[in-house]
C-alpha cells in the first residue's frame, strides 16, 4: 500500500450525508488507499409506500377527529423526514357483516380500500375526511382480515353479505420501502374462532403474517387502549414498530414518526470511478435503522500501469437501492481527487545478509505539478539504525551506463533523492532533526544488478555513510516519466 498526502475533509452533519465530504490522496501505481467512509442516513426511508388502515368500529369513535385534523401535517411531516418519494394509501376495516361480529344494516364491513396510493397530498387527505365510523358488534374484529387484503387482494367468497372482491390491495411499488400502518383499539379475529353459528372466516394470523412478509410489507402499529399484543407480533415478524396512542389520539402524529423512525433501511455504496482508479467497500451492504449511521471500509486502488495525471471521481450512497438524497432532492456525492506520481521510483531491496544486513524500501516521485512526494525507510542491522523519512524534498532521474531500467520501459535507470528524517540508532529516542541523500539504480527486470547508497546526516548525534553496493535481493524499478 503506497498513499501520501491524504486530506480527508469532514463536517458535521445533520440529516443525510457522508463523511468524509471529500478525499484527496496521492497513490502510487500498484498502491491503495484506505478510508473509512460513514453514511448519516436519513430519518426516514427515502421512497415510501404507506398504507393508513383504520378502525372504524364504533368504539373508535373519539379517535378518527383527531385522524382527520392530523392528516395533512402527518402527510408534510413524513415529507420532512427525509422522504423524497412518498405515496400514501387508505384502507379500513369494521368486522364481517353478519352472525355475531357485525351487522349489514349499519354498514359494517370486513374490509375496503378507501384510496389507492397517491402521490397527491389532497387526494389522500379527502379520502381520511370522507372516513366515518359504523358499528359492529363484537370486540375483537378483522384486523387480519385487512392486512390480508391490503397485502394480497386476494377477496373472501363468504357465502354471506359483505365479500371481499379481488383486487383490493394497496399497489405498493416494488423498488418502495411499503408501510402497513394499522390503527385500532380491539383485539382481532382469528380465522377459525367462535362467536357466530359457523366459524370466524376471515384470514388467520399465520397466513397475515406470511403475505406480509412474502409482499415485504413492513408492519407499523398505532395502539389505541383496548388492542391487544396481535399488532406486536406482526411488527416483530416484518421489522416494523408499534406506539401507543393515548385515548384521545393527540400524539397520532408523533406515534407515526417514530415507528416509521425504527423501521430498517438497506444501505450501500457506488462510486464512479474507472480505470486506472478502482473502489471497493466492505461490507457490501448494512442494515440500519432510519436516521442511524453506517460505517463502511473503502478501498481506493490505483492499476499498476496507472498513466501518472489527477483523477477525479465521486462516491453515493444508496438507501434501499435508491441515491441518497439532500433536503434540495440533490444526490449527496463524496468526491474524490487521486494523484498518481509521473516519474517514479518504487521497491526496495537488501544488502548483506542475516541480522547484520541493511533493508530499505519505499517510493518517490512527481506529481504533474512538478511536486514531490514519497517515504522511505532505512534499517542497518549492524548498528541498528532505523530511518524513516519526513519529507522528500528533491528528486533527479538520470540515465546513466549499463542495462536500461526495462522492464518498464523507463527514460531513466538512475535516481537521486533526499530530505529529512528521523533517526534511532540504537538508542530509545528518536533524533528527528536529520537529512539524508539517497542513490538508487535500475538495471531492468528481474533484479539485474540493481544498486543502493545512503548518506544519513544527524549532525553532532552523528553521521553514517553507506557506501554505493549492489542488492543482494530485492527490486528497484524506476517508471517514465523523467523530469530533468
């Protein structure tokens, strides 16, 4: 891995975005570049199907005003959220209309669709105002029933008044996060309990909880006082959430957000970036509630024939497959500059053997700008020096005799660079105020008498000139790019 000069930039944030903003990093050929990147996900799902499905049973009565007169703020605050594609449904529900669980003559009904999703604010509010309570008989009531539908339309020939016809469900998009939300104040039916001259015949609490999870429908509950644990289970089963509501429904609207809140996003990254710069992230995706961070691993490489120049590229996060957006509806991008060094020396080598052997390593080169980067390390077993530069602050490539530096083919096979340094020769303390002046030399591939000196200047704290030898393993390759 071979990366200099990285400038990550970050800023606080709040709502949608990615940290780091930006990364600017020097790669060598060959080389890479690590960053952790962290996506700020938005409190809500970004493209969001919800079907509202009401009680409206007698004793929901002193609920429904309060649905109606929250309505379009509940619709503006759900858009607030971070939700930049919202489309909202109606469905409602009393109980069967006949037997013991309801009466026909009022106008009880097992389940209807009162408004298909809409994108349209209006038309969905209308709906939730045209909304009135009838009666129905029993307390437990077709909560299943409307789940069932709402997931399947899958009717119910009942040979009684009040069937179901196909085709009722809520047309939730299939590339939207879809929302069930149901709001009540009874327990629910189960298919198959007494009550009436025959059994209960709406949909049982299994075949409910498998539509919904087949149609990944995630189940979000409002419990008014009077329901029972049935909402509980549905939303543990789909990943979903349930609040209470108080008697009075005052906090409907706050109940909403939150368990749409708790609802898990899918999260992952794309990048743009194309040859000689590739990106990869781990994990691939992560799974996170609304509003919470994801942290991901990227990593930045640069081709081992990367021309040198600057590249620039951006990075995207996407929520449930779909861009992350700002509050404007922009996609949130990270960008990306790469610089990959023209005329450059990279590898290393050894020079004597065992635990007396000198080791050194790195790479310099130039930028387009005629800038210098790169480190190198030193280490004399003998003595047990160890160099680690701090700065490169000159470089000169020079073709000078024997076998050209090829493969690659190169303008150079020579290479004269220093700058400043920090030392430990042996001692515990680190001397951080040396120069050095390095040699290198190419002489083509595999290693064919390529050659190594050092000079090391710590003033007072001393002096160690190592003279000019050929590698005893290792390999120096020098790239085109000469700048004389």
């Amino acid at each position: 891995t071979m990366v200099f000069a990285v400038v990550p930039v970050a800023s606080a944030v709040d709502g949608p975005g990615l940290t780091p903003e930006s990364v600017e990093a020097v790669v060598f050929p060959g080389g890479d570049y690590v960053v952790e990147k962290t996506v700020h996900t938005p409190e809500l799902p970004p493209k969001l199907d919800v079907c509202l499905i009401v009680d409206l049973s007698g004793s929901y009565g002193d609920d429904l005003p309060n649905i109606k007169m929250l309505a379009p703020g509940i619709w503006d605050d759900i858009v607030a959220g971070g939700v930049s594609d919202l489309q909202m449904g109606l469905a409602s529900f009393v109980d069967f209309p006949f037997n013991e669980w309801g009466d026909f003559a009022s106008g009880d009904y097992a389940y209807r669709l009162d408004q298909q999703l809409t994108p349209t604010k209006a038309t969905w509010v209308a709906a939730v105002n045209a909304m009135a309570t009838t009666w129905g008989y029993d307390e437990p009531e077709s909560q299943y029933e409307a789940f069932y539908q709402v997931a399947t339309g899958a009717g119910n020939d009942v040979e009684e008044p009040g069937t179901i016809p196909t085709g009722q469900q809520c047309n939730f998009r299939e590339d939207a996060t879809k929302v069930a939300m149901l709001t009540t104040d009874a327990s629910f039916h189960n298919a198959g309990d007494g009550g009436g001259p025959f059994p209960y015949p709406g949909a049982s609490a299994v075949d409910t909880t498998n539509a919904l999870v087949d149609g990944d429908i995630t189940v979000i509950g409002l419990k008014a006082p009077g329901a029972g644990g049935e909402l509980d289970a549905l939303a543990a089963a789909t990943g979903g959430a349930v609040e209470l509501t108080t008697s009075t429904s005052s906090d409907i609207a706050d109940a909403i957000l939150a368990a749409l809140k708790a609802i898990d996003v899918d999260v992952s990254m794309e990048s743009d970036c194309s040859y000689p710069i590739s990106t990869t992230f781990s994990p691939d995706s992560l799974t996170v509630e609304s509003g919470e961070d994801a942290v991901f691993v990227e990593t930045i490489a640069v081709a081992a024939d990367a021309p040198g120049g600057t590249y620039e590229c951006v990075d995207w996060a996407l929520i449930n497959g779909e861009p992350m957006l700002d509050d404007a509806g922009l996609i949130i991008y990270e960008y990306k500059t790469i610089k990959v060094p023209e005329g450059f020396l990279t590898g290393g080598g050894q020079i004597g053997k065992a635990k007396t052997a000198q080791n050194f390593g790195g790479n310099v080169g130039f930028l387009d700008d005629f800038s210098i980067v790169g480190q190198w390390q030193f280490r004399d077993g003998a003595t047990k020096l160890n160099m680690h530069s701090l700065s490169i602050d000159y470089l000169q490539f020079y073709m000078i005799g024997g076998d050209p530096a090829d493969p690659p083919t190169a303008n150079a096979n020579a290479a004269e660079f220093g700058g400043t340094a920090r030392v430990k020769d042996g001692k515990a303390k680190w001397i951080d105020t040396c120069t050095f002046n390095a040699w290198a030399e190419d002489h083509g591939e595999p290693d064919v008498a390529d050659a190594f000196w050092i000079y090391i200047d710590c003033g007072t704290d001393g002096i160690w000139d190592y003279g000019h030898d050929v590698l005893d393993t290792g390999n120096l390759q020098i790239h085109s790019g000469y700048k004389g």
